[in-house]
C-alpha cells in the first residue's frame, strides 16, 4: 500500500468519526474544559427568610423571641407556678391559682425556687390581687392563707417617719415566711425582706417619705399548714399612737392590689373586733 493510499485512509476515517460524533476530538476536549454558566439562584426578602426560619418554642409551645403581649409590651410568658388565671364573680379580683404543696420542710433553696413575686407581678397583669386591710387599731388578728395557692395578703397604712414591725406566730413557725411589698408588689424603700432563719418571722417598715402609705404584708404557708383549727397569728407593732394619727385618707386599693377582705381572718385590738366581711 502506498503512502497516499495510507494517509487518504487516515484521512477517511477521521472525517466519518467527526461525522458521527458532531465534534473533532480536540473540539470535544475544549468544550469539556469550558464550565458551563449556571442558571442564577432564586433570592428571598428578609422577611420571606425569616418566615421560613422555625423558631424555639418555649414552655407550653409559645414561641420564644419578637412577641408581646399588647400594651404592655411583654413577651408572653407561662404563668409561674402555672394553674389558670380566674376571678371572683363580677370582679376584677384574681383568685390566687395553685402552687404544689411543698412537704419538706422549706430551707433557702426552696424559698428562692418559690418566686411568689414573680407570680404576683404576672397575675397583676390579669386583674387585681385581693388584699385584706388592717384598721388602724388593730394590734392582731388570727387567719389561715387561701388554699390551694397558699399565701394571702393584708394591707396597713404607715404614717410618715412611722414604723412598723409585723411577726407571724404559729406552731410550725419553720414552714412560713412574711414577705413586705409595697403597691406595685416590690421591695421600696425602708422595707427589710424577712430573714429565712425559723424565729423569728417578722418583717420591719420604716416610712422614709413625707406622706402616709400602704404596704402590704404576704404570709407564704406553702405547706399548708394553717386552717381553721391551726391558725396563725399576725401581730402588728407601732411606734405611734393609733388614736391620736388620721390615717383614714390611705387607700389600700391602689396599684396591682384590690380589697377582697378574708372571710376567715378575727381580728383583735382596741378598734375593730370580729370578722371581715367580703365582699365588701
């Protein structure tokens, strides 16, 4: 065979494989070589993005982050101790929800993991905590805390410069603590907490302003232990004279707090004696 019948072959057979191919063999290594564009990512708004972004859910499935709660302007949040927000009929006045009985004798632990505070400020949110004021003349009075929630309030009126010392009797003194609050449920000024030590219970006001005021004593029984055959006993010590100071322009119904006296509480001193009477 000659050299041109040879290279006519070569020739040949090149041409049919391009034919079949579509493509010369350097043209195909090119076109692999080349990358191809690719066809733009669709893009979302911000807010599309944080739409489709899940969020954590916190307690009892509310979502935690970005919500409120209306004009407040509070996140949502579960009720401490938990239990449901109901109020006495035609009134604004909450009943104090539950707490679970506490059966070991309480020690500091306890007490901080029991934040009634932080109870009172949410329900105070929902209506009216019901409080029981103290007259004037009233020196003691012997109650036992509502049940299931375990505690109950009692309002006094403290004049300007006066001072003020309320203690708790019972004889399971250790299970109870005394909490001194004023009308929007914190610690002011010239309140002192009551110590956790078992005796004795007692918490001190001293009023710094130049007005009277109300504040608002709260027994915390957690355990149950006060009833109507095991009451306990407030006692209250002024350093004025109740007969000679006007305190009756002192409103106990102000701030988070409504009047709803204790059915149960017997009061004792020079100016008032017997029950309360609710509704009042």
């Amino acid at each position: 065979m000659t050299s041109a019948s040879l290279q006519f072959r070569t020739f040949a057979a090149l041409a049919l494989t391009s034919l079949l191919c579509g493509a010369s063999p350097q043209q195909d290594r090119e076109r692999r070589a080349t990358p191809q564009p690719r066809a733009p990512m669709p893009t979302r708004s911000m807010d599309e993005q944080r739409s489709a972004t899940p969020m954590p859910m916190g307690p009892r499935g509310n979502r935690l982050g970005g919500g409120d709660d209306g004009a407040m302007g509070r996140r949502a949040t579960p009720m401490p101790g938990g239990g449901r927000v109901t109020t006495y009929t035609g009134t604004r006045i909450i009943v104090p929800p539950a707490w679970e009985r506490c059966r070991i004798q309480p020690d500091l632990h306890y007490w901080q993991g029991r934040d009634l505070m932080a109870q009172i400020q949410w329900l105070s949110r929902k209506g009216y905590l019901p409080v029981t004021p103290v007259g004037v003349g009233v020196s003691a009075l012997a109650d036992y805390t509502q049940r299931p929630a375990g505690w109950r309030a009692y309002g006094v009126a403290v004049p300007a410069g006066g001072r003020i010392q309320v203690e708790v009797h019972h004889p399971k003194l250790a299970w109870f603590r005394l909490m001194l609050v004023n009308k929007w449920g914190d610690v002011g000024p010239g309140m002192m907490r009551a110590a956790f030590a078992p005796q004795p219970v007692m918490v001190t006001y001293a009023n710094p302003g130049k007005e009277a005021t109300a504040v608002y004593i709260i027994v915390d029984d957690p355990a149950w232990w006060s009833d109507k055959d095991a009451p306990y006993t407030l006692t209250f010590r002024r350093d004025w004279d109740p007969l000679k100071v006007d305190l009756s322009h002192v409103a106990m119904v102000s701030g988070l707090w409504g009047a709803s006296p204790s059915v149960s509480a017997q009061f004792s001193g020079p100016s008032l004696t017997g029950p309360a009477v609710f509704p009042n």
